[in-house]
C-alpha cells in the first residue's frame, strides 16, 4: 500500500470498500486506508455486511467480473481489472460461485 492512502479519519466503511474493492490491498491495507486499526476495521465490517471482509471482498470482486464478462470483456482482463492476480484461482472460484466458467458468461452460454 502507498503511502497516500493512510488517513487518521474514519470515513464511510460502506463506501469506502465499494471504491476501493479493486486495489491489491491486505486487510491490513484497507483498515489503515479507512482510518482504523485492524480489529477496528474487522468490528466496524461486521455492522455492515454478515460476510467478514475477505468473503465480501471475493463476492464483490466476483460480482463486478461478472457484468464485465456479461458485456463481453476477456477473461484475463477481467480477472486483473477486478483485483484477482491468478487467471486460474479467479476462474476456479467464479465456477464455484455461478456454476459456469468466466468463458461461458463471456460468451453468453447461461442462458
């Protein structure tokens, strides 16, 4: 993480992930980059999603790769663009999630 991102001020946890889903941040990270310590970051998360901020920040990213591929955009694009860095654990767990591989969304074969 840059320097940059560090804050002292807590800022809206809710927005703040849904801006920065995509960035290569730790938790760690993205606690600093909220203003918060980790277990801050980790109790603050819990008031906003069932999911602890690991599995929402898969979900997220498997959500936002899957309109990419809906609207045609290659796989190994899109695996990077939403913040995966393994072609084949992002493929893996994207058929896990939706029981078809980022080639067949991409093609249009749910239907």
């Amino acid at each position: 993480m840059s320097k940059n991102v560090t804050t002292n001020k807590k800022i809206d946890l809710q927005e703040f992930m849904e801006k920065h889903f995509t960035n290569d941040y730790s938790m760690t990270d993205f606690a600093r980059a909220s203003g918060r310590s980790l277990s801050t970051f980790k109790r603050d998360f819990k008031r906003i999603s069932e999911l602890s901020p690991e599995r929402w920040l898969t979900a997220r990213r498997l959500r936002a790769a899957y309109d990419l591929l809906k609207r045609g955009r290659r796989v190994s694009d899109t695996c990077f663009d939403v913040g995966f860095k393994n072609v084949s654990h992002f493929s893996a767990i994207f058929k896990k999630k939706f029981g078809l591989t980022p080639g067949e969304v991409r093609k249009g074969e749910e239907e």
